[in-house]
C-alpha cells in the first residue's frame, strides 16, 4: 500500500528552512530594530504554538514562525556579540599565537588571541618582518607575545568586490591590527583566563603543528602542502600554482577535510579495533567500540580546527552511530537536515560558509540523485564485471556531487570544470591511499626505517597526483572561466532541483518508514 506524500516524513527538513531563513533575515536587519523586539515575537510565537494546540495545522505554521524567529534571534545575538567596543589609539596587549606565521612578502600573517580586554579577543595580525634578526622564525603557534599596535575594526581592501570584513565576521573575527617589527616581543603569557574549550583548542594547533614537523622530516615543498592540507586541513603552504592545478581540474575537494577523510579515520579505528579485541574481549561490545570511535573521530575534529565539512562529517558519524545501535542503518536526507539544524543552531554563521554549503549540497545531491543514476545502466550489465560497477559508481557520485556544488562554484568562483568527472577516477583513489599512508606513518613514526618507506611512497603517490592534475589543467578548456552566477540564478537552480527530486526522495522516505 503506497503512503500519501508528506512532509511529515521529512520533520527535519521541514524545521532546517525556517531556521535558515530566519538565519538570513536576523543577519539582514539585526542592527535595524532593538533585540527587545526580536525577543517579543519569538516568546509571542511559543506562547501562541501552545494556545492554539487544538488547531493542528495553525500549530504547525506557529511553530516553523517560532523555528524562524528562533534563527533570526540567534544571528542577532550573534552579531551583537561581535560588537566588542575597541580601544582607541596605540594599546599594549598580550596575546597568544592562534595559527603557525606564514610568510608573505615583508610581513608574515598570523592569527592573535588578545588577552588584555575584558574577554579574548580574536584578531587577524600581519607583522612586519625583521630581516636582519629574523627574529618572526621563533614564533610559533601557542607563544605569547607582549605587543603594542592600533586594534581596528576590519576593514574591506580598497577596489576589491570580496567583503572580507563580514567574512572576518563570520570566522569569529572582531579586530584586525598591523604590527611593527620593533613593536612586540615574545613572552610568557597566562592562559588561564581563558575556557577549557578555548585551552583545548589550543593545545590541539600545538599538537597539530607538531605533526607538520614529523611531515617535514620526510615530505617538502608542494608535497608536504597537499598532505598537510589533506591530513590537517592547513592550507597555508599551498601554493597559488598549485591551487589552480587543483581547483581548474576539479580536484579542489581532495584538498578540503571531509567525509573521506573521516571514512579513512573511521576505517583505521575499526581496524585497530578489531585486531585488539583479541587481547581485550571488552571490546568487543559494540557500544564500547562505538564510544571510542565516536571520542576519537572528535578528538581528530578538534585537532583540525572544526571546519564545517569535517563538523558535518562527524555529526553525521554521530547520528549514524546511534542509529546503527537501534539496529537501524539508514542514513537519509533528514538526517542531513538534522546535521545541519545542529550545527546552525550552535552557530548560525555557518549558513554562510561556503564549505559548509558545498559539503550539504554536495552530499544531498549524493543521496538523491546517485541511486537513480547508478540504476539507470542495467543490473545484467553491472553485474558482469566488478570493474565496471566500481568505474559506474565513482561516475555517478562525481556527477551527482557536481550536479549540487557546480552552482556555488560558479557563484562564489566563477569556474566550471569541465574535467573534473574525470579526474575523479584518479584523484579519489589516490587521495585514499595518501591518506592511510599519512595515518600508518603518524602512528608509525617511533620506527625510523618503516618511517622513511611511508616517507618515500607518500612523495611518490603525491608527486603523481600533482603532476597528473596539472597536465589536466594545461588541457584546452578543462574549465570554463569568468562565469559568475547571479544568487537569483542560484536560487531558482536549487528549487528547480528540489522539485524535481521530490519523487525520489519521497520515494526514499516511505522506504525508511516501512
């Protein structure tokens, strides 16, 4: 018997809209009216969804109202919080480096925690190179420093369409600051007046730098970039040659910390795992494995800095997890909604990420449109090679995560490529394999000999990799440059694209209800 289509199947998807158009409007018009108003209308809305309780649908629509006003009134909050009130004038502070210095030109770049107001202060810093004492080559991440500069709201480059003040904003940045070369010091500073989050987090990028240095005992140069990038999550040594070779290939997504990564972290765990449960049955119980699955996979979360990808990534795993110990194993579009809710309502700010709207839509797209897709070809022509199954399906995945990014990427990049399916049947193996060498060789790294094999056959697997998808780049129109989508545009794509994906996916979900 088949069910009425209903968005009842759907209960999360149905909340996540109106929380992010809530979201949208409260980043819109949150300094036009006082929050007091906003506070109103979203005690108004759960007041009424309680009145009118008998009223099942005017129930409903009250309580998307409250979902809505709740996601307008946490952006808000939000961007008040970021209203920190700046001193005025040349100020000492102390400060604790964020990020490890990365050199550009005559200043290097780094990120600043200021310890001297009245509660942390993110700051984006560029200092002033010293070349004759070089004294920048002793900073690391985690030192303090003593410094003395102007703290000044961000601020737009001159001529420049990108609005990197509200993308400062939007990374939790309230001041950015110039830094003499003469005009800071390094110096013991107290952390203690920092949260256990905040101290934790920081303990992870000391951590985290101290694996870049185990990488450069046996990788260098662009090779030890795209490990770093790919293990890490630190792009900073990328070079700009090599983001295009990446980006114009299509290959931009191996770079980005992901779901792939995660199944590579997921997968180590299950096996070493397995091979100790031998020794200690304890583990054998599937809850326990779970729960130190589960603690790692968020410990590796935190070490990497929360990216959104990897964030959603991990909810994922986590709703998975939970699930699979109900002896259910589906994971649905509703459970994206249900990532996604998460993660807005714990900071709304990442709606506008572009990371965390490429990894959604790409794996939406994915869910919806690969099982279509893939059975589209007949089960007797899959069924005579495995070959062909596995080609088929990295095609259909690659397809189906273009089909849902290739908007945003027009849109925020103005690129399309046109190789990208392509260099996919590559560029994933590959990626997979790098990715548990890294892994083997961290957790290797006490045996010098094994050590500088995993060395030598990272370099190798690397090197292939990028001298592959830089000759796909050199192709004649491996992408179509210079096409930037208006939002309108964007829009109507995805709405488009929902409706014509309602079948299916209604489709999927009367299948997860029986």
């Amino acid at each position: 018997m088949k069910r009425k289509i209903d968005l009842r199947m759907y209960p999360f998807v149905k909340l996540v809209i109106p929380l992010g158009l809530g979201i949208v409007v409260g980043d819109t018009i949150w300094d036009i009216f006082p929050r007091v108003y906003w506070w109103i209308l979203l005690c108004g809305s759960i007041f009424m969804t309680f009145v009118v309780s008998h009223w099942k649908y005017f129930q409903s629509f009250m309580m998307l109202l409250t979902i809505f006003f709740l996601g307008a009134m946490l952006t808000i909050e939000k961007e008040h919080a970021m209203l920190i009130k700046l001193p005025k004038g040349q100020v000492e502070y102390e400060a604790i480096i964020q990020t490890e210095p990365v050199v550009h030109g005559k200043i290097i770049q780094v990120d600043l925690l200021v310890l001297s107001a009245a509660s942390p202060l993110k700051v984006k810093a560029d200092i002033l190179r010293d070349t004759i004492t070089n004294r920048y080559k002793k900073l690391h991440v985690g030192d303090g420093i003593n410094a003395k500069s102007f703290i000044e709201k961000p601020r737009n480059f001159t001529g420049d369409s990108f609005d990197y003040a509200r993308w400062l904003r939007f990374h939790g940045f309230s001041a950015e600051t110039f830094i003499y070369y003469d005009q800071w010091e390094k110096a013991r500073v107290d952390v203690r007046s920092l949260g256990v989050f905040q101290r934790v987090s920081l303990l992870m990028r000391v951590y985290r730098q101290r694996i870049v240095s185990k990488f450069e005992k046996e990788l260098a140069g662009n090779n030890l970039a795209v490990v770093s990038a790919m293990v890490l999550g630190d792009r900073s040594q990328l070079s700009k040659n090599l983001k295009d070779d990446y980006s114009i290939s299509g290959a931009s997504h191996v770079l980005a910390l992901s779901g792939l990564h995660l199944a590579v972290v997921y997968g180590l765990l299950l096996l070493l795992l397995k091979g100790l449960s031998n020794l200690l049955p304890v583990l054998r119980r599937k809850g326990l494995r779970e729960f130190i699955i589960l603690f790692t996979v968020w410990g590796y979360v935190t070490l990497v800095g929360f990216s959104p990808s990897v964030v959603r990534s991990a909810v994922m795993l986590t709703i998975y997890s939970f699930v699979s110990l109900l002896n259910r194993d589906r994971l649905s579009v509703n459970t994206l909604a249900l990532t996604a809710f998460i993660m807005l309502l714990i900071n709304p700010f990442s709606l506008f990420d572009v990371g965390f709207q490429l990894s959604f839509m790409a794996v939406w797209a994915i869910m919806v449109f690969y099982s279509p897709i893939y059975h589209a070809l007949s089960d007797k022509l899959l069924e005579k090679s495995i070959l062909m199954r596995y080609l088929w399906a990295m095609l259909v995945v690659s397809f189906s995560a273009q089909i849902g990014t290739a908007p945003l990427i027009m849109y925020y990049f103005g690129r399309f490529s046109t190789v990208s399916l392509l260099t996919g049947f590559v560029a994933i193996p590959i990626t997979t394999v790098i990715l548990y060498l890294a892994f083997f060789m961290l957790l290797l790294s006490s045996f010098s000999s094994i050590d500088s094999f995993m060395g030598y056959l990272l370099n190798m697997l690397v090197d292939w990799l990028n001298t592959f998808l830089h000759c796909f780049s050199l192709l004649p129109w491996a992408s179509i440059e210079h096409i930037h989508l208006p939002l309108l545009y964007v829009l109507a794509y995805y709405c488009l694209l929902m409706i014509l994906s309602l079948p299916w996916s209604f489709y999927m979900a009367d299948a997860e209800l029986e």
